[in-house]
C-alpha cells in the first residue's frame, strides 16, 4: 500500500490515525508520507501527538525529525524533557536542531538555562537554533550577557548574528532617504582618466550598481602590467574605492575568467592565471560578501582552440579544454540590513516599473554569444548587461562601469531607464563610446550624455 498526502489528509481520523502509525512503521516512504500529512494545518484536532512518541527511538532520522517538528508544533513544554534529550543524544544533526528549535518555540523562562548550555556545542547549527530561542527573551540581563560573550565566536555566521544583534550602530535605522539620491553631476557621466584617480572624486555612498569586466592580465595591448600581484593591487584599489562609493547593501558583478600568458618560447611553458579566484578573496576581505557566482557560456567556435594539440596525440597529461566559459562574481557590500530594506527604500511605483517581466534565467548558466567590435577587442553582450541591470538595480538607479570599454553598460543602463557613469582610460575608447552614443540620442528622462577629462571632472566635483 502506497500512500499520498492528500488521501490522508482526507480519510484520516483519531480512530485510524494509530492502526496507520503501526502498519507503515517499517516503510519509511509510506511513515514519512503520514508524519508530513499530519503536519497539515487541517489535521491538528485529528493528530495525537502520544500516537507518535515512540518513533523518536526509530532508525531512519528523517523520521524521528518530522516527530520532532510535530512535537514542537505543540508549543508546550510538556514534552520538554523528551527534547532536551534529543537535543543532547541525538546522533543526526537536523534531528537536534529541530529539539532545539522546538523547545526554543515554548518561550518559556524554564528553557533558559538549557538553551544557554546549547551555546557551547560544537555544532554551529545547533548554536544558531540557541540563539533563535535565546532572541525571545532579550529582556534578560543574564540572557543578554550570554549572548554577547558570542561575539568572538569561531564561526562566523554567529559572530555575524551577535554583531547584527547587539553590536550594530545602524541596526535601528529602517530608512535612508538617501538610498535612492544621485548626484546631478553624476547622470550620465562617462570620463576619461584613470579610474583610481577619477574615484578620488565621487563622494561615498553614490552607486547603486558596478558591473564591470576589468582590463585581462598581460593578455591584451591595452593591459600590459609589470607583475601579476601588481594587477591584483591595482585591482584591490579599485573595488575598495568602489566599495566606499557604492550605496549600502548594494552590488558589484565582476566578469572575469582565467587568463593565459604565451610561453616566451617553446622551452618554456605559458602561465595561466586564476582571476577570479584570487580576486574572490581580495573582494571579501575588504567587505564585499559573495553571494553568486554565474556562468557565461559561449559558444565553442567562438574561443581560442586549445584542444588541437591533444586531438592529434591524445596522450595523458596533454589535455587542455577549450575556455568557453567565464565568470559573473556577485557581490554585495556587507550590511547587517537584509534585502528587504534595500527594497523598501524605493516608492511602490518605482518598484512596479522596474519587475522583470516575462521569461528570466533560472539557472546560473547563461548561454550568450560574444560580440565583437572592429575597435574594441573584448565587449559586453548587450544581453548581458541587459540581464545584470535588470536583476541587480532598479528603474532610476546609478550603474557604474570603471572599465567603460566601448560604452556598452552605459548605453543598456540608459536603455533600460537608469542613469550611467563610466571611466575610461584609453582615449580611443573614449572617443568610440561618444561616436556610438550619438546614435543612441537621449533616452532616459532626457539627461544629456556628458563626456569629460580627468581635468574637467575634478573641477565639477570640486
């Protein structure tokens, strides 16, 4: 006999609830069925909690966690003994962490101390689900001491909860009604200089979004370097600036890939360098918080044949794939806020105009083709922009590129009703996204597109 929720939830009855326990008891499929059924709102005046206490002795602890989470759904602390014992005996984790939750959902004064106990266990994740329960009773002086001694905790999930808790000087502060302000000066802004120096100028929290592809290592004319630890610093100064001008909880998208150096001769082997992931920790050292990485994939006829040489001798070590593949870094500036709040600054209208409506990437594999450009060597995808500044910003925000190229980011964040600033070091560049912006004409709330030298901008911003 196999059994289906909505049959129990439908045919179940005190009278056949404990003839069911004992039948399905050795098949855990049909028992997991029955425990989930009877977690159903509708079911709680059939439900029996007494029906269900021996299976916390059974095998499988997917089983013993929905008797947990039944039990903690009775919010008494009638079964607490019951549940401290799990918590502390338990041999599977997600069946001690729904104890502790449980018993953390009595709100009860007598819990206290054996929460507090919780928060010395070597599992993180129980600690975390002691000071769920532990938050209920922040009138407690002792409560509260307990918690703060947290603060140098090895982990740093709970570190990061009792900093955002108890620690946190802006934590009371629900609005910044600058969050959505934008410097006049800085819409639709592209300069040329060097970004580092241009930064120097912007004033801290201005930017709503940077998505940018910085210059290759060594692999292009336009980003010849002295050593690679000299481009990581280089690097390493710009998203810091970049962090110090970007908008609380606000993001940054890195496209990158790993880069390979020719081989002086054929004595030598070529050097291939792993940017993203050197650069991955530099950005969350100095406050950016990962939160995704995205594949672009491209496709195989349009990247440099790797292969070829192992096609031909197939020999065991030879083997090197073609790169059809890099990498969109997601990350955002460290905030104790949550997600939310970013949201709520904007008006109810702005948030409407700005839904991705229709279909939208679901995976964190993006199938798009490169494009190329008879003047600039490597230049975004309309597309991709289009996506980034569509999931990552909203209608009227600020999209920063510190690496402007041919202009693409900025002419797709006008395109889509946001306002650009770019830097461009290389004049020709420069010069090519002011040809290409004239095509495009004033789009977005008619704000002219302004085009400056280093010069120019620091007297403006002065």
């Amino acid at each position: 006999m196999n059994l289906t929720r909505n049959a129990i939830v439908h045919n179940l009855n005190k009278s056949n609830l404990s003839q069911l326990i004992n039948i399905h008891k050795d098949n855990v499929g049909d028992l997991l069925c029955l425990l989930e059924a009877c977690s159903s709102q509708s079911l709680k005046n059939v439900v029996n909690i007494t029906d269900f206490l021996f299976l916390t002795y059974h095998d499988n602890a997917k089983v013993r966690y929905q008797i947990v989470k039944l039990i903690g759904r009775e919010k008494t602390t009638t079964y607490y003994n019951l549940l401290a014992n799990i918590a502390q005996n338990d041999k599977s984790s997600l069946v001690r962490r729904e104890a502790v939750s449980s018993i953390g959902r009595m709100k009860d004064d007598k819990t206290i101390p054996f929460l507090v106990n919780m928060l010395k266990d070597a599992d993180p994740n129980i600690v975390c689900q002691a000071i769920r329960g532990l938050l209920v009773f922040k009138n407690n002086d002792y409560v509260i001491d307990e918690l703060k001694k947290l603060i140098n905790h090895e982990n740093e999930t709970i570190r990061l909860t009792i900093k955002k808790e108890f620690f946190s000087d802006n934590k009371h502060n629900p609005t910044n009604f600058n969050h959505i302000y934008i410097d006049d000066r800085l819409k639709n802004v592209t300069i040329n200089g060097d970004v580092i120096e241009v930064l120097k100028y912007i004033p801290n929290d201005t930017i709503h979004l940077t998505f940018t592809s910085p210059p290759y290592y060594n692999a292009r004319d336009y980003s010849i370097y002295t050593s690679y630890e000299a481009y990581l610093e280089f690097l390493k100064t710009v998203f810091f600036e970049t962090l110090r001008v970007t908008k609380e909880g606000r993001f940054l998208i890195v496209n990158t890939s790993p880069v390979i150096v020719p081989r002086i001769s054929r004595a030598h082997s070529s050097k291939r360098y792993p940017i993203p992931f050197d650069l991955n920790h530099i950005l969350t050292e100095m406050g950016w918080d990962f939160i995704d990485d995205i594949i672009w994939l491209k496709p195989e006829y349009s990247v440099k044949n790797r292969v070829g040489g192992f096609q031909q001798h197939r020999k065991p070590l030879g083997y090197k794939p073609n790169a059809v593949t890099e990498y969109l870094m997601v990350y955002r500036k460290h905030t104790d806020k949550l997600l939310d709040w970013n949201i709520h600054q904007y008006p109810h209208e702005t948030v409407n105009d700005s839904l991705v409506v229709g279909n939208f990437e679901t995976s964190n594999v993006w199938q798009i083709c490169p494009k190329s450009d008879k003047v600039h060597s490597a230049i975004f995808p309309p597309e991709l922009c289009q996506r980034i500044i569509k999931y990552y910003s909203y209608v009227g925000d600020l999209v920063f590129d510190p690496f402007g190229g041919s202009g693409t980011c900025g002419r797709v964040a006008r395109s889509l009703n946001r306002f650009s600033l770019m830097t461009e070091l290389n004049s020709d560049y420069f010069d090519y996204i002011k040809l290409l912006d004239k095509k495009e004409g004033k789009i977005f709330n008619q704000i002219e597109n302004k085009y400056y030298t280093i010069k120019d901008f620091k007297k403006i911003m002065l």
